[in-house]
C-alpha cells in the first residue's frame, strides 16, 4: 500500500509525531534528564515503526518535501543570528584550544 501525503497531511502527520514524543518525555525521566526533545522521541519511534512496516512489504509513503525544506531554510537561518561578529571576523576555530574553551 502506498499512501501519497500533500503539504497539508504532511504537516498533520509530523504533528501527530510530535504529541506521543512530548507524551513519553513526560512520563519518561531519563528523556528529561538527558533533554532529548519531543520531535526527536516521536520520529525516532516512527522511523522504527516505518521501517518494520516496509520491510513487511505492507506500508510505503511519499510525504510532501516542500514543508522541509522551508523548515531547514528556516532553522540553519535562526542558528547564523546566533552568530557573534567578534568570531565571525577572527575566523577559524573557535572550540577548544589547547584544552581550553575559548
């Protein structure tokens, strides 16, 4: 069976995702001690369900991509204004050097 989601269904599916994560972080200490986020929680549960259900021969889908795209458009934009200008001009790296977060 294949099941072809437009824009919309896609959307309604990644939140349909979302509230059992969000659920099971709640009721679960370990998700909330090591701050794993609820979208992490539910997709990773949806990947194994997705994947048992298509090596079964059962299940195939063709989500919408346009939705990710802007989403990742979006998220790589929001990390640059977190940018400070001072390291942007000095370059290179900016971790650890020689043991020492700078």
């Amino acid at each position: 069976m294949t099941i072809t989601l437009n824009m919309y269904q896609t959307l309604a599916a990644a939140v349909a995702v979302f509230f059992p994560g969000g659920f099971l972080k709640g009721k679960i200490p370990l998700l909330r001690k090591y701050c794993i986020p609820a979208p992490v929680i539910g997709g990773a549960i949806f990947s194994i369900v997705n994947c048992i259900l298509y090596n079964e021969g059962g299940w195939d889908h063709s989500p919408d991509t346009l939705p990710q795209n802007w989403g990742m458009v979006l998220f790589f934009t929001s990390i640059g204004h977190n940018a400070r200008p001072r390291r942007i001009l000095r370059g290179g790296h900016t971790g650890f050097q020689q043991g020492v977060l700078v």
